[in-house]
C-alpha cells in the first residue's frame, strides 16, 4: 500500500510515517500533577486507574492533559463509553467505522487502540490493512463497503447519499442508521482533539504501526 494516498471521495493526502512522527513532538499542553486535579478529576483517575492500570495511580499523559477541561473529559467520554458498551450498532460494524474515520483523519493515537479492539471483535489483520485502502479495496462484501462508503461520504461531504442509506437500510435498523453518523462526528471530534493537543501515546501504543 502507498504511503501517501488520496480517497475517491477527495480525503486529504497524508504520509502515515510523518503523521506519527509530528504526532511524536512534545504535546502542545504538558500534562496535569496529581496535585493539580480538580475534586471530580481525583475521583475518576483512581477509578480508571484501578479499572486500566497494574499500577495503581499510574496516570497516562493523555488523561492528565485532558485533565485540564475536567468537564469536556467527562461528557466525550460519556460519548465514548455509550458507543463502546451500548450502542446498537454490531461490533464489528462498531470499529470498521472508527478505524476508517480514524485513518482519514490521520490520527495515531486513538488509531492504536481501535486496532487492538477489531481484533477482539473478529477482524483480521488483513481487513484490519484494507481498511487503510477504503471501499475501494477488493474483497469487501457489500455490507462492509456501504459502511466504509458511508464514513467516506460523512468525512467528505458531511451527509450520506441517498444510494448508501438506502443500502445501509437493508441491514440496519432505524436506530443504527441513526447512531452511525453520530459515531463517525464522535471520533472525528476525538482525532481532532487528539492530533491538536499531539496527545503522547504511551506505552504499548505504536499508532499506525500498530498494525504492520
């Protein structure tokens, strides 16, 4: 796969190499001391830190950044958590969409993660590898390429085309084509944010070599 591409649908071109590499500089914001969390912030980092971590009060940098907005943290992450344990939409439909989203918008960090979780939800590597490609990569089935057409279009033209909603709706409730949309705007508002601040990704996070 070339490094530098451009999608049918005009997504802009990006080196990944590069991408990660800028993504590699000092964070625009330095991350919060412990001393400095608010009382909410306080009670939530001993709960994800019991929840995520072997070392109980060990923090990652992108957390006690986001620290700093205590009150935007909490409501994106009341999004992320909705669509990672609630939503409607399958699991594999789930992570094709946000691996999709996420590449278009070059964003390692989030990318990482989301890597790991398709593979958890029965993706191979190989879709996992296509999915870099977009819709036009040859072996999807026709389910798989409407999703994939679908985050094209949202990223592109911030609507989808009457042809791919309807083609969604032969698989998809109402409530899923609902919930689609808001989950590419959701991890799109998440790769912005996180290539903004050039977030650091920690320990077992290789960004796009994630996947090789």
């Amino acid at each position: 796969m070339s490094a530098s591409r451009r999608d049918e649908l005009g997504g802009v071109r990006f080196d990944p190499e590069e991408r990660q590499a800028e993504m590699s500089k000092p964070q625009r914001l330095p991350p919060l001391e412990p001393s400095e969390f608010d009382p909410e912030a306080v009670e939530f980092a001993a709960k994800i830190s019991r929840t995520f971590s072997n070392e109980p009060g060990n923090i990652s940098d992108t957390y006690r950044t986001q620290f700093r907005h205590f009150s935007l943290f909490r409501a994106s992450m009341g999004l992320y958590t909705f669509f990672l344990t609630q939503g409607d939409l399958p699991n594999r439909d789930r992570e094709l969409t946000i691996l999709r989203i996420l590449w278009l918008c070059g964003s390692p960090n989030p990318y990482a993660p989301h890597v790991d979780m398709a593979r958890k939800v029965g993706m191979s590597d190989e879709d996992i590898k296509r999915v870099q490609i977009g819709s036009s990569a040859p072996g999807w089935n026709e389910h798989d390429r409407l999703v994939l057409r679908g985050v094209e279009e949202l990223y592109a033209h911030q609507a989808l085309s009457d042809e791919t909603w309807a083609g969604l709706a032969k698989t998809w409730t109402p409530r899923q084509l609902m919930e689609f949309p808001a989950l590419v705007g959701t991890y799109f508002m998440s790769a912005v944010v996180h290539n903004t601040m050039r977030t650091t990704m920690g320990e077992g996070n290789n960004g796009f070599k994630q996947i090789d």
